[in-house]
C-alpha cells in the first residue's frame, strides 16, 4: 500500500478491506473462543455487572417495569 492511501500517512485515505487486512496483518477469526473475554469474576451476579456498567456510563439503571405501567395508564 503506498502512502497516499495508508491511512498512517493520510487522514483522508480510503483503504480498501483487503489493503487493511494485509497492512495490519490480521485475518478472519477462525476460533471464537478467542474473542471471549474475562473481565468479571465468575462469583459476580449478572445484575452487579450490569448495575457497575450503568454506573460507569452515568446513569442507573431504568426502571423499566415503571416505564411501562406509566404508559399503560
């Protein structure tokens, strides 16, 4: 790939796929296993995972229950 389209060298560049896959030396996923990720101890309840990520976006978690009763009347 030549620098006019390498997107290390110019912003505007506009690689084609295959130009990328081979600049950045990655392929398809051949095992998925691999993609599964361990960033939550096994003993955590979904509902404390999902509670801390809400929490780190700056908002609880909507009542949902609330929202539809709400609507409902």
């Amino acid at each position: 790939m030549d620098k006019v389209n390498d997107p290390r060298y110019n912003f505007y560049a506009s690689p084609s796929v295959d130009e990328l896959i081979a600049q950045q030396g990655k392929g398809p996923v051949n095992d998925p296993k691999i993609l599964l990720g361990d960033f939550w101890p096994e003993d955590e309840p979904i509902e404390a995972f999902l509670a801390a990520l809400y929490a780190w976006r700056g908002r609880e978690r909507p009542d949902e229950a609330r929202r539809v009763t709400a609507r409902a009347t």
